[in-house]
C-alpha cells in the first residue's frame, strides 16, 4: 500500500514532470498539512521535502508564509461612488465621475 507522501507525490506530479511543474491550492494544502504533522513525529524538513518530492527551499516557502489566508468580503459598494481607474503602476483614484475620468484621461495623454 502507498505512503500517503507517495500518494501526495503523485497528485503533485501526475506526468511525472519533476522540477517546474505547478503544484495548486488543494495539493499544497495537503502537503502542508502532511508536513505539520510530519514535524511533530519528528521528521526533518529535508527529510519531509524528499518524501513529498519537493525542494526544500519549496516546502520551507509554503511552511514559512501561508499559501492561504482567509479573507472577510464585504460589500460597501454603496459607501463609494462614481468611477474608479486604477493605472498600470497601481495608482487608484476613486469616486470620479464621467466627466472627470474623460478629464483624467485627457491630460494624462
């Protein structure tokens, strides 16, 4: 029977790509949740990462800074109005109407 690491490893890694591949959200998850665990038997992080078929540097990445927090949406959409334009840079101006984003617009061409 499998290790549940060898069958993480093959979710991971399905065609067998090996390094460059795109582990996704419920994988990773999965791999985290293994590694607490693992930590607590006592594994060693390269140890772990050498089960589970990932760098080290990998798996210290997801370990060291969640992969996925958890965010509360809330809809304010009625404290806001007008127009927003966000530019390339990250720039945001917020409440405008149409007349200012046409003026907005017009000087920054």
């Amino acid at each position: 029977m499998a290790s549940r690491a060898d069958v993480l490893r093959a979710k991971a890694d399905p065609q067998g790509r090996g390094r460059g591949r795109v582990i996704g959200g419920p994988i990773r998850r999965e791999m985290v949740e293994y590694t607490s665990e693992r930590v607590n038997e006592g594994a060693s992080p390269s140890a772990i990462a050498r089960e589970l078929g990932i760098s080290p540097a990998t798996l210290k990445r997801w370990t060291d800074r969640p992969a996925f927090v958890q965010v509360a949406m809330r809809d304010d959409a009625s404290e806001r109005s007008g127009y927003v334009v966000v530019a390339a840079c990250g720039v945001r101006v917020e409440g405008l109407s149409l007349a200012d984003v046409a003026e907005l617009l017009r000087r920054l061409s």
